[in-house]
C-alpha cells in the first residue's frame, strides 16, 4: 500500500500563490524582530527583572523550533494549506493576547503563540512543490526561503518607527492585522495541495522532540544569565543529549515517524542541515552588531548615533537584498545547481564580514555592508530547500523543510547566545551600564566569518552531482530557460508525456512514483505540454500511479535498469508493463 495518496485541489494555483506565500513568510519573520526596538525598554514596560522580561523573547525562540518540524509533518498528513492557515491563526491569537497586557506572564503566553507560525515556512516551501511547474520553483520557493531575512529585515525600521511615536503595543495590533491579511489571502488564492502522506501522526515522536528542544534551547539561550558552568546550565544540556537520544531510538523502530531519520541521516540532507546552522549564526550576526553600532552615542569614540529609525533603515537593505535575490538564485541555480549557489552565497557572506571589520567608521558603510551581507544569505538560504526537496520524497517535503528551518532556528539561539556573551564580556562600564566596544563588535564579525568557513566547507563536501540534487535544477519561469531545460541531459529514471484519449497532453496531472514495497519514491506535477519527469532513488521494479481531473487513474508498472527512457501515460487506457 502506498504511503501517500493525491486529492485534487479544488481549483488550480494561480499566479498569486507565491506571492501570497510569501507575504505569509514575511509576517511570520516580523514576529521574530518585533520587538527588537524596545528589547532595553521592556523590564521597565513590563515591570520586572532583566533576566526575567527576556523570556519574552526566548518563548518565542522555544515555541517556533518546537512547531517547525512538528506542523510540517501535520501539513504532509492532513494538508499544509490547512496547517499554514491554523498556524497564522494560532498567530494572531497571541498577538491580540500580547497587545491586550503588560503583565509578564500573560506576554509570555501570547509570545510564545505568536512563536508557533514558525511553522508556515516549510509548509510554504511543500505548498509550492505540490502545485508549481518546475521552471516556476526555483525562484518561488527562494523568495519562500528568504522571507525570513526579509521579514526580519524590514520589520526593524518600521517597528522602530512606531516604537518610537506611539505605545508599543500598536506593534501586536499590527502584527496581528497582518496575520488577519495573511489569512484571508491564503484562504482565496492558495489551493490545498494533492498530496498527502498515509499514516498517523506521531504523538510520541513528537513529544520528545519538543522535550529534546526545550532542554537544548533553553541553556543555548540562557547560558549567559545562569552561567555556562552552572549546574542548571549543564544538567538541562546533559538531559538534552539524553532525551534526544531516546528520541532517535524511538524514531528509528516506528513505522510512520514524526522524522524519519534515516532520510536525514543521507550526506545531501545531513550536511545542508549542518550548513544551515551556519548560515543561521551568520545571519543573526549583523542583526545583532549593527544596529547596536549605529545607536551608540559618537562620544563613545565609535558609535554613530543615529536613532532607532535611521539605524533600522541602515539595516534594512539586508531584507530588501535578500528579497531581490531570488530570481537571480533561480538563474544561478539552473545552470550550476543548488551546491553552487550555496558556496557561491557562503563566499560573499565571508567577503562581507571581512569586509566588514574595516567599515564600521559611518552610516553608508553599514549599509554596504548589508548589501553584500543580504546577498550572500540570500543565495545561501535560497540553496537549502532545492537541496533538502531534491533529497527527499515528496510525502516528506513539509517535514524535511520543518526540520531544516528549525536548524536555521538552532543557528540563530546558538549565534545569539555566543554574541550576547561576546558583547558582555567585552563591554566597558560606564556609569553602571554595561556599553559594546568596537572590539566585541569586531570579535562578532570574526566569529561569524569562521562559522561561515565551516559552513562552506560542509557545502563543500555536499555530492557533486548526485541525482535528487539534479533532478531539482530549477529554472527561472522564462521560455528561454524552460527549452534549455527540455534540451539538457535529464536524470537517468523515468519521464515523458501525460495523455487523455486523442492524444492530446493533460497539463498539472499528479504523477507518483511507487516502490516495491508500496511506498512513495518520487511525485511530480506535469507541465502545461504534459512532460512530466521523475528521478529514481535506485534501480529496480516501479509503479507509475497517473491521476487528472476529469480523467480516470492510471497505475503502471515500470522497471528502471539503470538507463534514462521515456514512459507516456494514457490516462484514458488501463496501466500496461513497460520495460524502462
């Protein structure tokens, strides 16, 4: 039996989806920055200790690693267009809570809601999979990608703006008039997807993972108040590596998984993981450095001292650049493949911290370098869903996304953790209040180049050219690109034409590959011409299952020996033996 069924969505994506998607991407990312303006004000907003009003910020980190990989799982079972719009509601819901007191607590719980929309990335990224053309996903699901930078990104000024002029809640009103936006949209312009993975959704599974989390992110993020020698410190890290552990364990012997470890512990799907953490530290970097440069008063020497606005602005470019580089991804990615790009993105991320060391003396120099900054990110996180959906079945892609954003996430609480401790312990006391020096800011930029160095040389190792990673060289939607497309080499496994009974081809037909043992190995959607092609994990006996609206289902066996060859589907005959 399959482990995976297609229900035909309701009506076919149009050319708002990605957008749509996007703009959902966007609004999920803004939770992340949100308050980053008034992150000094809000013991005295919130009437309490320090150490206590940055939990308002760590739920939200906690919620979102936690809800990443377990609503991208729910999204492959029960439908991801239903699992986004529950996410962005949950959303909502915490903002209007957040908006509503000042009491700590309370912040807390609404934080901590608004942190589980996380998950709308990867069920983003799966949407757009199931429903576009494949010259359509490389640049869609770069821009998907990349909304998280560009949220953060643009969020800064314009939270800054309002933090600034008005009381600080309007900042949960609005995030939460946007999510009310987000919702509406993608209730009109995006279809369900067709694709579903069989089985029940891992209760188990996931209450370990969320436990596993909690106790890994916890010290990651509190290190530096409770001491990183502290017995509560290294017990929570020690009770981590224990329940994760056991986790795995239990991952491994279930027959439906929450993550199926084995597929992740593949090279492609295990080093891009790894990478991504590096890309994560990287990109919180100069989140954390520049606007913090830009605000010091020049008394001190070095700070430029601009106000929270014009320091948000300077800052801003890193989103704008990120956004604006997707299509180039696309183009970039097509030609040289997802790797390349990768290290392409890596290299200009370390040119831009290097760079950056000596650019630190004016308003315009931090903007250069979050030019060079947001393009370097940009490419580097575009890469990392072309390489984790060209490595995995299409019934894993929301939980495979959910897994890589959620180390993107780990790169982040580790970057923010390192640096904060790194500012600390370099910071001069001037007057009871602890003030960044250039030195600590130089020692960020020094530490995010190495992890960039590790990164690229993991992206380094990544196969060359191995055949999920090829089967996802994704074009920019141009008709140039498309006929280069249909005139290179293809992946050796099975492709052709889609049929009805003249003859004529069955555009956004679900093709799905199945296995010996009945489950998923490949799907694809085909093209307007009928053209569908499907990469095969290794070689052997196939069932090529054909479904369209309006025409009956064809199931065809097929037998890959090891050479690429055609295989047209009729969907207006019964399934015949084809040798391949």
């Amino acid at each position: 039996m399959p482990d995976t069924t297609t229900d035909q969505p309701t009506r076919r994506a149009s050319g708002a989806v990605v957008p749509v998607l996007a703009f959902a991407g966007i609004v999920v990312a803004v939770m992340q920055t949100l308050l980053v303006p008034v992150i000094k004000d809000l013991p005295e907003l919130l009437d309490t200790a320090p150490t206590d009003a940055t939990w308002v910020l760590t739920s939200t980190l906690l919620s979102g690693a936690v809800a990443t990989p377990i609503m991208g799982r729910l999204g492959d079972l029960y439908g991801k267009r239903r699992m986004l719009v529950f996410s962005l509601s949950v959303m909502v819901v915490g903002a209007l809570v957040s908006a509503l007191t000042s009491d700590l607590i309370t912040m807390i719980v609404g934080r901590t809601l608004q942190g589980f929309a996380m998950g709308a990335i990867p069920l983003g990224i799966g949407l757009m999979r199931d429903m576009l053309p494949r010259e359509k996903l490389g640049s869609a699901m770069a821009l998907m990608s990349s909304s998280i930078g560009v949220g953060g990104g643009l969020a800064l000024p314009a939270a800054a703006l309002v933090a600034q002029h008005s009381d600080w809640h309007a900042l949960f009103y609005g995030a939460a008039g946007l999510g009310v936006l987000a919702i509406a949209l993608t209730l009109v312009v995006v279809p369900e997807s067709p694709m579903r993975a069989r089985g029940t959704f891992d209760v188990l599974g996931a209450a370990g993972l969320s436990v596993g989390l909690v106790l890994l992110l916890l010290p990651i993020t509190k290190g530096s108040d409770w001491g990183w020698s502290s017995g509560t410190t290294l017990g929570l890290f020690a009770a981590a590596v224990a329940v994760l552990l056991l986790w795995g364990v239990y991952e491994l012997r279930i027959q439906a998984p929450l993550v199926d470890l084995r597929t992740t512990a593949r090279r492609e799907v295990l080093l891009t993981n790894l990478a991504s953490i590096m890309v994560g530290v990287s990109f919180y970097v100069v989140s954390l450095v520049l606007p913090q440069l830009l605000q010091l008063p020049a008394a001190t020497g070095y700070g430029l001292g601009r106000s929270m606005v014009v320091a948000g602005l300077c800052v801003a470019p890193l989103g704008l650049t990120m956004m604006f580089t997707a299509p180039v991804y696309a183009r970039l990615s097509a030609r040289y493949g997802p790797k390349v790009t990768l290290i392409l993105g890596m290299l200009i991320i370390a040119v831009g911290y290097g760079g950056g060391l000596g650019l630190m003396d004016a308003a315009w120099q931090t903007v250069i370098t979050s030019v060079v900054l947001g393009a370097g990110i940009g490419l580097a996180y575009s890469s990392l869903p072309a390489l984790i959906v060209g490595a995995v079945p299409a019934s894993e892609t929301g939980a495979a996304n959910g897994l890589n954003t959620l180390m993107r996430s780990i790169g982040t609480s580790v970057s923010s953790a390192v640096i904060g401790m790194v500012l600390a312990n370099t910071a001069n006391n001037v007057g009871g209040v602890a003030v960044p020096t250039m030195h600590g800011f130089r020692v960020s930029f020094l530490i995010a180049t190495a992890a960039v160095a590790v990164g690229l040389l993991l992206a380094l190792c990544l196969p060359k050219a191995s055949r999920p990673a090829q089967h996802t060289r994704l074009r920019a939607s141009s008709e140039e690109d498309t006929n280069l497309e249909h005139a290179e080499d293809v992946l050796r496994g099975f492709r052709g034409r889609v049929l009805d009974a003249g003859g004529t081809p069955v555009a956004r037909a679900t093709v799905t590959l199945i296995d010996r043992r009945g489950r998923q190995a490949g799907a694809t959607v085909s093209a307007e011409d009928g053209s569908y092609t499907l990469a095969v994990p290794s070689q052997g006996a196939y069932v090529l299952a054909a479904k369209a609206s309006g025409h009956g289902p064809l199931a065809s066996s097929a037998t890959h020996s090891g050479e690429e060859r055609a295989v047209d589907l009729d969907l207006a005959l019964p399934g015949a033996s084809v040798s391949a």
